[in-house]
C-alpha cells in the first residue's frame, strides 16, 4: 500500500466534556482520520462510548470516522455504527467465533471492514478473511486504556503483515504507544496508518489547539524520516 502516513488521533485522550470542540480542533490542526474507541468493560476492563455519540461527533468529523470496536460481541451493534455514519468499522478477531460472516456484514452495511489484532494474536489470523478486509489494526499495547507503553515485539508482526498483504490496497494501522520515538519503526516495517491518543493531545486543549498540530507533525516527521 502506498506509504504517505496517515495520523489518526484517538479521541480517548480529548476532553469528554468538549468532543466537537475537540473533535475540530485536530481536524484544522491536520489530522488525517479520527480513531474513536469503542469500549464495553467486558471484552476489555474500561467503558467510554456507544454508537450515540459516534452519531453526535459525526457531524464534526471532516474526514474519515474510524470506528474501533472492543466490544463482544460485536454484531448486535454494527449496524447501528454503521447508522452512525462510521466510514470504516474494525472488530476484533478475538471477539466472536465467524470473522468472515461479521466482516461481510459490515462490507453490507457500506462501511469498509477493519479487524484488529490483540498482542498475542498471530498475524495469520487476518490470512481466510483477506480479501473481506480494508484495513488490519495491530495492536501495540493491551487494548483498554490510552497511555500504556508500546510493545516492540510488534514490530515483527507489522513485518509480517505487510509481506502477507502485499500489493493488496489494505491499511495497516498501529494502535496504542505510539509515540514520535516508536513512529519511526511502524513505518519502516510498513504501517500507514498511525493512532495516537496521548501523543496527539498530551500538553493541548481547545484554547491551545497549536499545540495539536505540532504534536501530529512530530508524529507525521517520525514517520517520513525512516522511510
Ligand atoms: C487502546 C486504544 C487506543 C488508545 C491509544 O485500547 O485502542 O486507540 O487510545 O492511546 P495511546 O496513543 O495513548 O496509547
Ligand atoms: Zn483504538
């Protein structure tokens, strides 16, 4: 896949009590897609949002809404995400038993399907379902909170994935500890797509939303200089 980094910040690290207001401020600060974490407190041990507040962001949104599930099961909720005006969906492949039915309903729903992997989920878990998916989510931290530090044993994984990948038009996108030092690396190994909750909104606010856009270029440079 061509290798022009996008910068997805993950809305777990802005304010809660200002989400639109958040929401546009890295939007013109330049962010390329906004990441959304979808929590149930039972596939992981935290609870942030529902598709009620995908709907009420959406508005805010200029670009793509990435919508990452960590939810199970997942099902039951994918059209309502899907209502909610998600451009791309992503499940983990860890939370129900039929991959390939759920990334075909998601596909029926008009969104382009993601599946993300946990940590100790190998990268040929994505090999059946290739040709359903737009996206593969690597998962660099244990999923559940932001601010966590990055597991480099992931970076063989990212390798990995891009060589069963191949000339295939299929995002890889790296979530959690992603920060300028480990940007660096998931590029080189072949990510394209770069979440970062913490490393995006550390020491900003909608009154110094500069702060922002500095944070994201210091991501987007990481990235292009070890390429
Ligand atoms: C983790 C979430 C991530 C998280 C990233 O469960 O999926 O998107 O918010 O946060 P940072 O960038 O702070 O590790
Ligand atoms: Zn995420």
């Amino acid at each position: 896949m061509a290798n022009r980094i996008k910068i997805a910040p993950s809305i777990l690290s802005a304010d809660f009590a200002r989400l639109g207001e958040e929401i546009r401020a890295i939007d013109e600060q330049g962010c390329d897609w906004v990441h959304v974490d979808v929590m149930d407190g039972h596939f992981v041990p935290n609870i942030t949002f529902g598709p009620g507040v995908c709907a009420a962001i959406r508005p805010h949104i200029k670009g793509v809404m990435d919508v990452h599930l960590m939810i199970a099961p997942a099902d039951a909720y994918l059209e309502a995400f899907a209502k909610a005006g998600a451009d791309i969906i992503t499940i983990h492949a860890e939370a129900g038993p039929h991959l390939d039915r759920s990334l075909q309903y998601i596909r029926s729903l008009g969104a382009k399907a993601g599946v993300a992997l946990n940590p100790a989920t190998p990268p040929e878990a994505i090999e059946y379902v290739i040709d359903r998916i737009d996206l593969v989510c690597v998962m660099t931290v244990n999923p559940g909170f932001g601010g966590q530090s990055f597991i480099d044993g992931q970076l063989a994984k990212i390798a990995r994935l891009a060589e069963i990948i191949g000339e295939r038009e299929i995002h890889i996108e790296i979530d959690g500890g992603v920060t300028p030092e480990t940007a660096g690396n998931c590029a080189a190994m072949g990510a394209d797509v770069l979440v970062a909750g913490s490393a995006v909104f550390k020491g900003g606010s909608v009154a110094k939303p500069e702060v922002y856009g500095a944070n994201i270029r210091a991501l987007r440079e990481a990235a292009a200089a070890a390429l």
